[in-house]
C-alpha cells in the first residue's frame, strides 16, 4: 500500500468533513467513497483509521465508519485544547522567528485580508477558508517544534468543522478581521504577551459565540 496514496486520500476526506460535504452522524459507505476517489479499499481503510485517530470519524462495530457526532461538550474541548496549544505555538514562534518567518506571515496576512469579503460569498468562502488556516499556521510556523504544530492543524481542524456548521445559519463574526489584523501586528512587532493575550481573547471569544449554538441546540446538521 502507498503510504502517499493513503495520506493523499486522508486529507482529501478531511477537508470534504471540515466542509461539511460528509454531515455529523453520516455513513461513510466504503464503495461510494472508494468510487468517487479512484482508489482501492486498503489505502481508504488506513485513511479513514488515522482519521478516526484525529477524531473526524468513529468506527461502530460491524457497521463501518461513520462523520464524528457534534456536541458542545467536545467543543469546549477543542477550543481549551486551543488555547493551551495555540497559545504556546505563538509564544515560541514569535520568540524564534527570523526574516523569513515574519515574510512568511506577512504574505499569509496578506492574502487573508484581501480576500476578507469573500467571508460572505459562498463562491468565494473556500479560498477564504484555506487563507484563514493559512494565516493561523503561519503565526505558529517557527515554533521549531513538529509535534506542536501537527496537534495545532488538527485542532484547527476541529473547530474549522464547528464553525462551518455555525455558517449555514449565521453571519459570519464582523469583529474577526479586526482581531486577525491586530494579532498580525503585534506579532510583527514581536509583543509577545500582547499577541498572546490577544489570541486568547480571539479564540475564547468566537467559541463562546458558537458554543452558545450549540448548548440551545440551534446548529444546523
């Protein structure tokens, strides 16, 4: 088996859950899958296994695989996950970066603010999407620590399938770009308490937003 193919296939199927092509609670039916992504049963049996490690999908015994069930209970998880991770990551990062970290997070601050209208566009929503990861992982980048910033994608991850739930009822939050310019700021600036507090109150507040959602129950599956 290609350990390529099935890490290929792998991100594949966690950007369609992130999404929300795959809804919580959903049967993942192994030949639907196998047929629209051209591959064999092996590598899509190791994707969907080291999915169900990251917490994307749940196999139930003698029914197969299944979207991983919503709940404000993981949630609050995820985003106290969050804030210890991401938190750290931006500490060390603006305490090691050099030049081309500070490049690296201009041009993916750049292209995020650029494309902050397309927030509200749903032809435009995925490349402000991908920006926005972009630019999270861009501020952890020189955190020179590989595990770290693995834990960091996959909790983006996470919350990124929240969020896009919350978005198919909701506007999106009028006070995130101002919070992402400022968090850019400061860590150029290399103020790093300033930027770290700041990013606490980012993640802190946008998740009680959506937590709120999800304890009335008023998320759309």
């Amino acid at each position: 088996m290609s350990v390529t193919l099935a890490a290929s296939l792998e991100e594949k199927l966690r950007n369609a859950i992130v999404n929300g092509e795959y809804k919580p609670g959903e049967h993942l039916k192994l030949d639907g899958l196998r047929q629209r992504f051209d591959v064999s049963m092996s590598p899509l049996r190791e994707a969907l296994t080291r999915l169900s490690a990251e917490g994307f999908t749940t196999l139930y015994e003698n029914r197969g695989y299944r979207v991983s069930q919503v709940s404000a209970a993981d949630f609050q998880e995820v985003t106290l996950l969050r804030l210890t991770l991401e938190v750290l990551a931006l500490r060390l990062s603006i305490t090691n970066g050099d030049a081309e970290w500070e490049d690296r997070l201009s041009a993916a601050y750049a292209r995020l603010d650029r494309l902050n209208e397309g927030r509200f566009s749903s032809a435009a929503l995925q490349d402000w999407e991908n920006a926005h990861r972009a630019f999270h992982m861009a501020l952890f980048s020189a955190c020179h620590m590989p595990n770290l910033m693995r834990f960091c994608h996959t909790l983006h991850d996470l919350s990124d399938r929240y969020r896009r739930l919350f978005l198919e009822a909701y506007e999106p939050d009028p006070n995130v770009p101002q919070e992402h310019a400022a968090i850019y700021q400061l860590a150029i600036q290399r103020d790093v308490e300033g930027a770290c507090n700041l990013l606490t109150h980012h993640l802190t507040r946008t998740g009680e937003r959506l937590e709120k959602v999800l304890q009335r129950g008023d998320a759309r599956p």
